[in-house]
C-alpha cells in the first residue's frame, strides 16, 4: 500500500477541520483536532480496478453473482418490501422539500479530493433523519434517534475483513446498550455503507450543478471491460413516479453498481458473522447512491439516485433504515443472546423485535419450536433450544449454500445444558437435489443396520423456504428464471459431534477410519443408489467409543445424487462438483462432466496424500500452512491441474520430491497404499488416453475399461472388502 501524508497545501475540510468518529440523531462533533486523526491520505492499491489482485476478487464476485444479479428495482418499492417502511410515509418524504446544508454538501465535495468524506456524510445523513422526521411531525421517533452511524474509517482500528484492509465504510447499527459495545463488528452491522475510492484526487468536483465526472465505474474512452455484460451494465430506469430522468446520463452510468465494489464482499462477512438471512448497504460513488440486498439466494439493487439533486431520496433511504427492526434488517429470529421463553407467538416462535443482535454467536442460543427425536434419552420441553460453544466452521461466499457447523450443547427441562455436546449445521441446500436430510434417513432406510454407525446420527432437524422466512425479494416482482435463479431450502440438522480426521491419535486408527469411509461411501452407493459426490478431509469423520474403539464415519452429504437402478443419473453431464483441493483430475478440466464413482476414489487418494503430507497423528494436530508441496492444489484451477497431473505422470522425479514431504509415521503408507494407489489411477488413465488404438473398440470412460473400479481399488491397497452380509455384494463390480 501506498501512503503519502497530505502537505501544508492541502485546503480540504478533512484536512482542516479533523474528523468525527462517532454519531447519532443526537450527537454532535467530537471536537477531535487534525493532531488526534489520522490525517493521511491512503491511496489503496487494492482499491483500483487495475491491480491483479481486484481482478481477479472481481472474476470471482462475477462468476458468484453475475447471473442471479436483479438491477433498477424501484426505490419506494425497496424501502417498503425490504426495510419495512409504509409506502404512504415513502410518499410523504419525497413529497417534502428537504434541502441539504450547503455548508456541510461542500465539506463532503472537498472531502472527496482527500478520501476522507465518510465522516462529513454521517453529519450530512444526521441531518436529513432530523429533518425528514421534522416533515412527517413523527411523535414516535425513538427508534430513529437511538439509529447511529459508525465510521469505520476514521477509527484507530480497521474493522477486521478476510479479502482486503481497505475499509472505506459506514456501519449504520443500533445505539448501543453497554460501553463496550461501542466499537461493532460485522455481526451487528445493521445496514452497511460504502464508498467507492475515488482514484483521481485532483479532479474538479463541484456540488448542485452538474455530477462530477465519473469515477473508477467509467470505462475509459476506448478501453475494453474485461468483465461480461451481465456485471457491466444495467437498463436505465425513471423515477420514483414514472417520469424519464432529469438529466442526460454520463458515460458509466450504466455499470453496474458492484463493479469495483467491496459492498459484496463486506456482505457475505456480515452473513459468516452470525445467523442472518440477508445483508443490506448503499453503495456511494461520489453523488451517486444505489440501495443493495444480498443473500444466500440473489442480489438485487435499485435504480441509482443523485443525491445532490435529489436529497429527499437520501432522506428517504436513511428514514427507512433507521426505521428497520431487526427482521427487516435480515438478523435470524431464532438466535438470541438468552433463551426467549415469554411470550410467544401465535406460532410458537419468540417474538421478539425489539431484542438487539447478537454480537457473538459463541455463548448464544438458538430456539427452535419442534421436538427431539427419541434418539436424546433426556427430551428437553417445547421449544428446542441449544447453546453454541464454538464455531467449527463458518460460512463462505455470498450466494450459494453457504454452510455453517456449531458446536452446541441442549438446554434441558432444567435449564441445564447437557454435559454432551453436539453439531448444528445449517446451510442453505438447492432445491433441485434431495435434501441432505432425506438423503441421510435413505441411507439408513435401506443399508443393514451395522453399517448405520459409519453415517451421520441426526437428532433434529428443521426446513424453511423462502416463503417461510418471507425473504423481501419475494415481493418486488423480480423476473425469475432457472438461468438467473435457483431455489434453495434453509436445512438445520442437530446431530452427533463427530471428530475431525487428524485427530485419530495413531496410523493404525487413521488407515481404519479412512478404509471404513471408503466401504460405506461404496454401500451408499451399491445398496442406497446415493453417490456422495463432495469427499473432503472434513467429511472423514471418527468417532470414539467408550472402549477407545474408533470408527469412520461419512458426512456432508449436501451434494449427493440419487442414482437409479441402472446408473442413469451418472451418465448424465452437469455441473461439475466436489471440494477444489480434492476433486478428480477430469472433473478440473471440464467445465461439464458426468459424476461417476471413479472420481470419488480419486478423491479418496488425495485424501490419503493430503492427510500423509499434513497430519500429525500423534499430536492429533494438522498443519497450519499448506506444504507447498501441495500448494496448488488450493491456489487456482491451472495449478491445480498441472500438480495432479505431474503427480499421476510416469515422470519419476516430481513424484519422489512430493514423497520426500510425507511425515515419518506416514511413509510405510506410502508403500501401501499411497503409491499403488498413484499407479492404479496413472495406469487407468494412460489406456484410455494414450495406449487406446483408433481401431480399438472404445474403453468405457466410467471405469476405464474395468481398469478403475471399487474392485480395482481395493485390490491395489492389498484389502479384501466387506460384504455387510450381503449376498453377491461385489458381483458386476468388475
């Protein structure tokens, strides 16, 4: 990062009149001098469209986003549907002469040379909640004048954030309730608001005339996105009432507004933070000022607005969010910082609007209405409620299944928590596949009980649709299809907490619990037509027993497909699938391939080469850094592929530097099985790709030719299989 410290020359009101930290309806400035601030002006690398870096953050954001993007809803429509506002108050705002402060308008243009105009924006937006409560002669203004604004900027701190330091944002929250709580984070964000840098700092930038030249969203003269249509642009919209747009718009009006954006990246953190159904923010270039909704689902954003023309718009926009409860600012109803026992609501639920969010879900609750399956020998009493202890893994991304797993503890009739603790997960699953739910009590329904123990044990679980969360984008009439959209389930699953791979204490354990995933996968797949599809080293799971025994145990069946009688479904081409480190070779390089069960033992292989490069048995501990023996195999699709297929060549000296990484207590699995393994796989592909004549009858590409099946596999790792006491278990498997 580039800083460079402003000189005696500089004349902006940032520079000359310090800076304000904190706000609400109530407050005034902090009286802070230009000795107390951060007096610097930070010209961010990272905040440029030019780096490498925002490239390739924004390649990403396109291929998440780009087709389930919804753009120009109308502004009345969004602050009713989703923030919650009565459209007749709507009305009556924009009906009202509400002028900004000429005095505080030019503070924010002279800020804008400096990038430092957030904190004139937060007294600007202060003022206009005054006024549009002045105009609407609002007596019930409480929860207006507790609504505050949080300059993230302007703090000594940056607020933490995974893809970037930059944090040109504004938190809009609730007043806290408690001292120390007053510095948020993501997880109390109630709306979050964003700037766009402005890259050029010497440009001219006059208010109430005409809008500044456009900022990093225009494309120069000449120059070619390389980003698709579909994120570029957006159709131009009128206004609120139906009349065309005042003025001609300047070139880049049209982009999209989460190009060159972080207000989607800072979202899908606000959604990893907590339980939250969705996030919402205003994304601000310069004047200019566009309304975002994000969720596991879509997002979509208004027609953008002019805010020195239209300030009355802005008043409008900060009105509604300050009006926001808790459920229109998307917090899940059902985590609470206490169990909510009274009242109740007609439907069992906790009512519970006026309770702040929860800042950390650790120590939290989650409330359920529903019951406990007999499997818990102590049933808690109506409703189900557990405790989260600690966050096994949170969710990442922005729209898709954006899974997440709790260890929590129930709360029993007592008020006690059970001394044994458990795993939540709650996702948000595609419609268009077998819930995992289904999938999981399928299994059990159909394979011999002895093999139950090798599956997930669910305890509870719950389902909700979109229309039972009653998500707002439900209501503003968005032109759904199944190329820009895809129906998806909230599933919560209460179950047994299993221990993760590494943790097995010796090789023996860990060469039983893996061999153990491998037979029940093929068991699902052979007797419960179930192929799993997504093998990772976190869905080999152990679990102990009291007599120290340990078992493997296979979980995540998320993406798992149903398979008919005669393989249909596997010869069929779609979306390729699986955990990026541990995918099969062929599924890296297309874009579209049949799944078949050759791939998931190829994902078993890398698995074991993983586990035998990482894992400290002994300790029960993995590695904090990827080896970089293996480093690309998380890095990008290219590297990816390359390293897996030097790995599966015959050329002999890449493979013996990646054993050479293998720990001490792994290497007689090397000789084992790892390297037969190697062999079984390079081999199979080698006579279907090289050594296979034109004249030859052509191999099968399921197992090539026979030569990659379940039989194959197990046969090069020297273990005759279980048969679960079925009779001809393995016949037709060759």
């Amino acid at each position: 990062m580039a800083t460079s410290d402003h000189d005696s020359s500089c004349s902006c009101s940032t520079c000359s009149s310090g800076s304000f930290h904190y706000f609400d309806s109530n407050s005034k400035s902090t009286g802070k001098t230009k000795a107390n601030i951060l007096d610097k002006h930070e010209v961010d690398d990272e905040d440029l469209p030019e780096t490498p870096v925002m490239k390739s953050m924004y390649a990403r954001l396109e291929k998440e986003i780009g087709r389930c993007q919804h753009n120009n809803i109308q502004l009345l429509d969004f602050v009713h549907h989703v923030w919650g506002l009565d459209k007749s108050v709507g009305r009556q705002i924009l009906s009202k002469p509400i002028p900004l402060d000429p005095y505080q308008l030019g503070m924010y243009t002279d800020g804008l040379r400096c990038g430092r105009f957030q904190d004139h924006f937060v007294v600007l937006a202060d003022a206009l909640v005054k006024a549009a409560v002045v105009e609407l002669g609002d007596s019930n203004s409480d929860d207006v004048t507790t609504n505050v604004f949080w300059d993230a900027k302007a703090r000594d701190k940056p607020i933490k954030h995974r893809d970037t330091d930059s944090n040109p944002v504004v938190f809009n929250l609730w007043k806290p309730t408690q001292p120390q709580e007053l510095e948020p984070d993501w997880s109390v964000a109630k709306h979050i608001i964003e700037f766009k840098p402005v890259p050029d700092t010497k440009q001219t930038v006059q208010a109430g005339s005409s809008h500044p030249e456009p900022s990093i969203d225009a494309p120069k003269k000449g120059s070619t996105s390389t980003l698709k249509r579909s994120f570029d642009s957006v159709n131009d919209a009128g206004d609120e009432d139906g009349r065309a747009a005042k003025k001609a718009r300047l070139i880049g009006d049209d982009i999209a507004p989460f190009k060159y954006s972080h207000l989607p990246s800072y979202a899908s953190q606000a959604l990893a933070s907590t339980s939250r159904y969705w996030v919402t923010g205003l994304i601000f270039d310069s004047f200019k000022v566009t309304a975002c909704y994000f969720d596991r689902f879509l997002v979509t954003s208004t027609t953008p607005f002019y805010f020195d023309e239209n300030p009355e718009r802005l008043a409008l926009v900060l009105y509604a969010m300050a009006k926001c409860d808790r459920m229109h600012a998307g917090f899940d109803p059902r985590l609470h910082r206490q169990p909510y026992l009274p009242p109740q609501t007609t439907t069992g639920e906790p009512n519970c609007q006026q309770e702040l969010p929860v800042k950390d879900i650790v120590g939290s609750f989650f409330q359920y209405p529903g019951s406990i399956d007999s499997v818990v020998s102590s049933q808690p009493a109506l409703p189900v409620i557990f405790k989260v202890c600690e966050v096994i893994r949170r969710p990442y991304g922005l729209v898709g299944r954006g899974g997440a797993v709790y260890k929590v503890r129930l709360r029993l009739p007592s008020g006690a928590l059970s001394e044994e603790a458990l795993a939540y997960k709650l996702s948000w699953a595609s419609k268009k596949r077998p819930s995992e739910i289904d999938i999981v009590r399928l299994l059990k329904e159909r394979l011999p009980s002895e093999s139950h123990v090798h599956f997930p044990d669910l305890i509870f679980t719950t389902s909700f649709t979109a229309e039972d969360l009653h998500l707002p984008w439900l209501r503003l009439g968005l032109n759904l299809t199944s190329d820009n959209h895809e129906e998806r389930v909230q599933e919560g699953m209460l179950g047994r907490l299993y221990g993760k791979l590494w943790e097995v204490g010796s090789i023996e354990n860990f060469k039983k619990v893996w061999l153990d995933c491998v037979e029940c996968h093929f068991l699902a797949l052979k007797m419960g037509k179930v192929l799993h599809r997504d093998l990772s080293e976190n869905n080999l799971m152990i679990r102990v027993f009291g007599d120290g025994v340990v078992k493997g145990v296979l979980n995540d069946w998320d993406m798992a497909k149903l398979v008919g009688d005669q393989g249909k479904s596997l010869s069929e081409s779609e979306q390729c699938t699986g955990t990026f480190p541990f995918m099969a070779l062929d599924l890296l390089e297309r874009e579209t391939s049949p799944h078949w069960l050759r791939h998931d033992l190829e994902s078993f292989f890398y698995i074991l080469l993983w586990a035998a490069i990482h894992y400290n048995l002994a300790a029960k501990t993995r590695d904090e850094k990827v080896h970089p023996a293996l480093e690309a195999w998380t890095t990008d699709l290219k590297s990816n592929t390359e390293r897996k297929i030097q790995i599966l060549s015959r050329r002999p000296i890449p493979v013996q530097m990646l054993y050479s990484c293998v720990k001490p207590e792994f290497a007689d699995l090397v000789q084992d099985w790892i390297d037969p393994l190697r062999r079984l796989f390079m081999s199979a592909q080698d006579a279907y790709y090289i050594t296979q004549e034109p004249s030859d009858s052509p191999l099968d590409e399921e197992t090539y030719g026979g030569k990659l099946t379940f039989k194959t596999f197990m046969a090069a790792i020297s273990v005759t299989p279980r048969t679960w006491g079925i009779p001809d278990f393995l016949d037709g498997e060759d």
